[in-house]
C-alpha cells in the first residue's frame, strides 16, 4: 500500500532471517528455477507487512530477485466505500470473502507463468485504487502479505504471526490507518475470528515473543 507506514525493527529482521533459512532448505529440493511462494497471515498490526519486507530484504541480500505483494490490496470494495458497505450488509459479511480472489489466483498464475501483471495498489492517502504493472518474469520468489493471504493456492510456505489485535493495539495506534472507534473494534474482532481460521493452515508459527517454530511443534506445545 503506498504511504503505509512501515515499523521494522530487531525481532521482524531476527524472524525473516529464520524463515529465510527455512525457504533456502525448502528450495534445495526444488528444481532449477522454481517459481517460490512465501503467505504471511496475521491479524491488524501483527507485523505482516514488516515481516515481509525484511524478509524481501534477506533475500535480496542473498542476491533473490523478490516481489512483495499485499494481498490487502484485493478487496472487492474500495477503502471509500468499504465502510458504507459494510454497515449495510453487516458484520457477518466481514472476513476471507471480502478478498478479490479471482484476481489474487491471476497474480500468482501470472508469476507461474512469468508473465506481465497489472497488480491492484491502495494510496492510502486520497483511499483510492491504483494499478500497477510489473514484470514477473525478472522475479524469482513472491511473498504475498495479508490479513488472509496463506488462504491462497499454490504457496509453498505459510506463516502465521500467532498476535491478536488486542495483543497489537499500540501498533494500530501508531501506524493509524483507521480510527479505533467502537465500528473499527467491531471490525477487528470479525476480522480476528476469520484470521484465526486460517492458523491450521501454517507451516511455520511466528510466536507471541516473535519467535518463528514449527507449526506442528506449536500446536502440540513443544
């Protein structure tokens, strides 16, 4: 999104570095070329966007040509309508379906295929749509970054930020993307029960001390 407001610091470089180990030994397997992909889920100011950048950044580091995309670019309604939206269908409406998946599958298929994109792109200053090109086939491993974003096909390795936007309230705060009125709350709980579904999905957990462990050992509590 442009004019996001990005918090990168210590524990997301620590974590993308681990995941970056992770998709060098995954990739050992993989034939010369293979077109890599990397989900990141978590809830509103869980780090996402700052996880993905790092790890962009590693890997860029380790001469990988990366794309990161933010699937929170895909929602069917624009930022200025989305509000009106959805206070006339309700909250039940809020969650996965509110993703353009249709063109989600087109962006990955288009990176497959090393084809010529034409990507959606929030300004989040006037809240409007922008369109983007980008040429995947100079691209050679995608992260995808979003509130739903491990629920697409085809991703090689999906990562789970395990935060709760009440765990991350001082992050929405100061990154200040929407006001935290009693709508917004709303919103975000409708938002945390959608994302939650997901987390049986993870192969890799980014713990509540952003530590990153295998999802399998998470959930049996190793």
């Amino acid at each position: 999104m442009l004019g996001d407001i990005l918090l990168i610091n210590d524990m997301h470089k620590e974590a993308a570095q681990a995941i970056f180990e992770r998709v060098t030994k995954d990739l050992e397997q993989k034939e010369e070329r293979y077109r890599y992909i990397v989900g990141i889920s978590g809830e509103s100011g869980s780090g996402k966007s700052e996880l993905a950048h790092a790890l962009g950044q590693v890997l860029k580091d380790h001469h990988v040509r990366v794309k990161v995309i933010h699937t929170d670019n895909y929602y069917k309604i624009q930022p200025l309508l989305r509000e009106e939206w959805r206070r006339n269908k309700g909250f039940d409406n809020i969650g996965i379906e509110e993703y353009d998946w249709i063109k989600i599958h087109k962006t990955i298929r288009d990176f497959k295929e090393e084809q010529e994109c034409m990507i959606p792109c929030i300004d989040l200053i006037p809240e409007q749509v922008d369109k983007l090109i980008t040429d995947f086939s100079k691209i050679d491993l995608l992260i995808l970054d979003g509130l739903y974003a491990i629920n697409a096909p085809d991703i090689d390795l999906r990562v789970f930020i395990d935060l709760t936007f009440h765990e991350t309230k001082i992050n929405q705060i100061i990154r200040m993307k929407e006001a935290l009125s009693d709508f917004r709350m709303t919103i975000l709980q409708k938002e945390h029960e959608a994302v939650v579904s997901l987390k049986p999905m993870a192969d890799l957990i980014v713990d509540k001390s952003y530590q990153v462990v295998n999802a399998e050992d998470h959930m049996n509590g190793a």
